[in-house]
C-alpha cells in the first residue's frame, strides 16, 4: 500500500512540473513571476 502512495506521489510530482515547463508551438516558455504574477515570454533559443 505504501509503494502505491509514493508511485501517485511520484507521478502527480511529475505531471506538475512537466505542465511548468511546457513550450509554445513558437519554442519560447511562457514564465511565471512567483512574487508577483507577471507573466512573459523568454526568447527561443535556436
């Protein structure tokens, strides 16, 4: 039971932060401003 509750851990871990750094089709990541919520775009790196 307690391998069951660490692998939802583990997993729902991963599924938020892979939904952080998800890309535009453009290549550039939309970032967050974790102090005061501003929202941009950092240039695609090519």
């Amino acid at each position: 039971m307690k391998k069951l509750v660490s692998f939802l851990l583990v997993a729902a871990l991963a599924v938020t932060l892979s939904a952080c750094a998800t890309t535009k089709s453009g290549g550039a990541a939309k970032v967050k401003c974790p102090a005061c919520g501003y929202e941009f775009d950092t240039p695609a790196d090519n």
